[in-house]
C-alpha cells in the first residue's frame, strides 16, 4: 500500500525515514532515497514517468530483498543475536 499511496512529493521521505529510524527497519531505506532519485534523474530521461516508475521498482525489489534476509536470519540484522534474544 505504501507504494502505491506514495506522493510524489520527496519531503514525505523524510517522515519514512522517522519511522524506519525508529523501528530500525532498515530495509526500507531504499524507499526513503527513491523519490529524491526520481524527481532528480526524471527530467534527464525522455519519459520521465517511465523512469520514476522504474525507481519505485527498484526500491519495492530493494525492500523485499532486505526483508526476506531479514527473515532468513530470524533476528534483527543489525543487532547481535543476544541482544536479539533480550528483546523479545
């Protein structure tokens, strides 16, 4: 839903990047850079829909990339596993 939903505007990025500070859910920084390359990068392209598109793309694959790591892990990436166990 949040792709879909996405405002074109870039400054809602920084509000994504609240949250994945706060959840330290890393993966969806990718999501967080993608409308900044989008709206930079659009107007060299002769289709610049075309190309934001393809941005967001590369931000979902990103994102779900990291996530299935995430899961295969079984713990937080970016903490140890101790400090994983103490958490739960």
């Amino acid at each position: 839903g949040l792709l879909v939903a996405t405002p074109s505007y870039s400054w809602y990025a920084v509000e994504l990047l609240v949250l994945v500070a706060l959840t330290g859910r890393l993966e969806w920084l990718p999501l967080v850079f993608a409308p900044t390359v989008a709206n930079l990068g659009a107007p060299s392209f002769g289709n610049g829909v075309a190309f934001r598109t393809s941005c967001y793309a590369v931000a979902l694959a990103a994102v779900l990339i990291g996530a299935l790591l995430r899961h295969r892990a079984g713990t937080w990436l970016w903490m140890s596993r101790s400090t994983a166990r103490r958490a739960e």
